[in-house]
C-alpha cells in the first residue's frame, strides 16, 4: 500500500495514538488502533506504544486480520478485524486499556448486557450501550466470533478484566467513544454506594444518537 491516500490515512491515526496516549487512556505498549484505508486496514504494531510509534511503522491487514506487509500487527488486530467485519460502516476502531473502563470490567454483579448506566446526556448519544464480553486472554483468537457477534449491535463493548473498544465512522468519533466510556467509567465508580439518577428510557430514547 502507499500513495497520498495511505499517507493521509497514516498520518491521522498517529495524530490518534498522540491523543490518546495524552489523554492517559493507555500505558506502555499497551492499546492499539486501526483505521481503514481503501481495502486493506492500517494497525498499530505489536510491541509499539501509541506515544511514540511513527506513520512508516504501521502495519496492514486484511479484513480477515491477516498481514498484508509491514512490521507484525498487535496480537489485538484480529479485535479490530472483526469489528470491521460487523460494522461495514465503521472507518476505525480504537481499543485502549484505559485505567476507570478496566477497574470496570473487573467487576462482579454488573449488568453484563449493559455495563454502565446512562449517566450523562453525552454518554448515551455517543456510547449508547456498553455490553461486557466473557473473560479472553489477551491475544485469543476465539475473542474473534464474539466480539463480530456482539459488534453488529453495538459500536463499543468492554472486554472482561481488560478494556474497551470503540468503532466509529472515523477516528475522531471513535476517539470520543473511547473517552467518554472512560469518564462515565470514572463517574460511576465514583458513585458507587450512592443513590444516582440515571437518564429514565424516555430521556434517553429522546436522544438522537452519534452515528456509528
């Protein structure tokens, strides 16, 4: 793959991997992202950390999650994959190992169909809801059916003791997702043992939400 396409392509998820690694949704070499770029998928590579990996170092995929070229995709590309593989309309997807969004999926006695309550107007347009997937260790690629399954429903789900995936029609709203499963991640530990007044399904089907 190249051309001026591909380099734009390149060049936005970069400006992706620096925002999030900003933001603290990740640590180390953990978390990755994808975008499309005509048939093939642009992917952070393994071992690289998304503060410092450069554009000429991506790696390319197929839908299929096989390398195409490039250096070694993260063992996590087959997530990102798949998500593209149940949402057709998805340009990319964004997988981060976000401190409050994990400490969530740890979690016992949680609605596993809907992990996090709608707690904010902006949560509910941009997320909708967050359903938890059973326990994977990292790199399984029997993750794979259930995160397509899951994925044609919802364009965000949490990985059980691991973190959440966001796909969105770009990176930026992809990015957004991911941060804003975050916050409400954040808000509803903090209130966990305190009486809380989430939006009623009238508020929230009111609501028109962000296209995914």
């Amino acid at each position: 793959m190249s051309g001026r396409g591909d380099d734009v392509e390149r060049d936005r998820l970069i400006t992706t991997a620096r925002a999030i690694a900003a933001r603290s949704l990740t640590h180390g070499s953990t978390g990755n992202v994808s975008v499309r770029a005509g048939e093939h998928i642009l992917v952070t590579p393994t071992g690289s950390s998304l503060a410092t990996v450069r554009a000429g170092e991506l790696s390319v995929i197929d839908t299929d999650g096989v390398q195409v070229s490039g250096p070694r995709p993260s063992k996590e590309a087959f997530l990102h994959a798949a998500m593209y593989r149940a949402r057709p309309g998805a340009g990319a997807v964004v997988h981060t190992h976000s401190t409050h969004a994990a400490a969530v999926s740890c979690l016992d006695r949680v609605d596993r169909q809907d992990v996090l309550p709608p707690l904010t107007a902006y949560y509910a347009m941009r997320v909708g809801t967050l359903p938890m997937l059973p326990y994977f260790a990292p790199g399984d690629s029997g993750m794979a059916a259930a995160v397509e399954a899951l994925g044609r429903e919802h364009a965000a789900l949490l990985l059980s003791n691991h973190g959440p995936v966001a796909a969105a029609p770009d990176l930026e709203r992809a990015l957004e997702m991911a941060e804003e499963i975050e916050e409400t991640a954040k808000l509803f530990l903090l209130l966990r043992g305190a009486r809380t007044r989430p939006l009623t399904a009238a508020q929230r089907g009111a609501l028109h939400p962000s296209p995914h």
